[in-house]
C-alpha cells in the first residue's frame, strides 16, 4: 500500500468534487446507524455490544467491536463533526491515492486506533464510540500529503495545514493524561501515531501475508518434530521397560516404571488411533 505525497503551495484546502465514492459511502454509513440507533433510543445498548468495551472484547469474546465501534457516535454533534471532517480533508486524499488504499488507510488507524486504546485500558467498563481514530489519522495524512496547503481556524484564522495538524496532535498528546473528560484523546492520539507510520513506512500485504504463513508453517514443523522425538523417547522408553519385565518379570518393576508403562502405553495407543 503506497501513498502519495504533494506539497502544493498556495491552493485551498480542498477540491471542486463535492463527494468521493468511499467518502459517500462512509458518511451515509455512519449517518444512518446514528438515525437508527436515535430511532430505537436504545443508544447504551447499541454502545456495549457494538461500541467498544476493552474488557468485553476479551472477556466475553466480543472481537468484533473494534471495528463496529468507528460506525457510532455519542450524539449529533459527534457524528457531525467527525463526517464534516473526513469529508474535508480525506476527499482529496482519496483522488490521490483512490478508494481502495484511502478505505484500507481509513479502517488500519481506525481499528488500530481501537486496539491500542484497548489494551491501555483493558479492564474498562466504558463504551468508546466514534470514527475519530480514523479521522485523526486522516488528518495526519493530509497534513504530511499537502503540508503548505491552507485552512482556515474557526473558518477565520489562515494556517498552514501542517501546523494545524501539529497543533490538535500536541492537544490530543497532552489531553490523553487527562482522565476527567469522557472524550478519549488516546484514540486520537493513536490514529494520528499509526497514520504516520503507515504513510511513512507503508505495509505490503502480500509480504506480511507470506511472512505469517512462514510463520505459522514454521511453528507447525517445529511442533511436529517435538511430537516424534517426545514419540521416539516413549518408545524407548517402553522398550527399556518391557525388556525389563521379560528378563526379571513385572513384579521387579518399581512404582514410577509401572506409572511409566501406563502412561506410554496409552499415549502410544492413543497416537496409532488417531493415525
């Protein structure tokens, strides 16, 4: 997955094309299952199986909440701002790269935003909801992609867009020490991390994909030549002891060479069944 980098001085933060395909679809996505989950007014619900809860991941085997958790929000300002902002600066970075490798960006800082944010938390009880990992590492990408580019704070105050992604990346630094706000500035913090070091050092899936199957391959021979040697000793083992009872007989056998025989007879019978 390579990505694309442009520093165009001068030009506006954005494009004429109102609406890109993956930027559609992600929007109406996330738009609908916040009117659904309004409609049904079962929002707390909808948060502990479908948000992120660290602990009922592992615990209750919930593995696919963090990737639902990305598709819901807190309330409509929430949802609004997140979409507002995926469509303004990842609009662009889909044209660039399009809409396979800006989804695969979008849902790797998402979900691993989920993922780290888990793991420092991994007893808690509350629900994380919302695409901000996603859109904070899009925030990233488009900051390194259009460093020069400018956008205007609080739609008055013009910035460069690398300054401004420097700036809510040190609020969110600082904001994730902060355990009083409901907010989880470590999910931002870490889709911003993860965003950089996807665009820095992109990931080929087919090597990491050979390099696990390596891996898998590797362990499965090397356990499978643990189970002949373990195999080759019982059977030696064994031998040592039956020769032992046809020289002296079995009552000569001490109590841990009987426990022995027991206990290699039935491994070895057990292994010829399954064979």
């Amino acid at each position: 997955m390579r990505y694309q980098f442009q520093s165009n001085p001068g030009q506006m933060s954005y494009k004429p094309m109102f609406f890109t395909d993956a930027i559609k679809t992600l929007i109406s996505i996330n738009i609908l299952i916040f009117l659904l989950q309004t409609i049904s007014k079962s929002e707390q619900l909808f948060f502990n199986v479908f948000g992120l809860v660290p602990k009922m991941v592992w615990s209750e085997l919930m593995l696919w909440q963090p990737f639902t958790y990305i598709f819901f929000h807190g309330d409509i300002w929430h949802v609004l701002i997140n979409m507002f902002v995926l469509w303004m600066f990842g609009t662009e970075l889909e044209n660039v790269w399009g809409k396979k490798n800006f989804l695969m960006f979008y849902f790797i800082t998402g979900i691993g935003s989920g993922l780290v944010t888990m793991i420092f938390g991994l007893y808690s009880i509350i629900p994380i909801v919302g695409a901000s990992g996603a859109v904070y590492g899009v925030l990233i990408a488009y900051g390194l992609t259009y460093p020069n580019r400018t956008v205007y704070l609080y739609g008055i105050i013009p910035i460069k867009s690398i300054w401004f992604v420097i700036g809510i990346g040190v609020i969110a630094f600082f904001s994730s020490f902060n355990n009083v706000t409901q907010i989880s500035h470590l999910t931002h913090l870490s889709g911003m991390v993860i965003g950089y070091i996807l665009l820095k050092k992109p990931i080929h899936f087919q090597s990491l994909w050979f390099a696990i199957v390596k891996k898998f391959l590797e362990f499965k021979i090397q356990n499978e030549e643990k189970k002949i040697s373990q195999k080759y000793e019982m059977e030696k083992d064994l031998n040592s002891i039956l020769d032992k009872i046809n020289r002296e007989g079995f009552d000569s056998l001490s109590k841990d060479e009987e426990d022995r025989l027991y206990k290699n007879s039935q491994s070895l019978s057990y292994d010829k069944k399954k064979d």
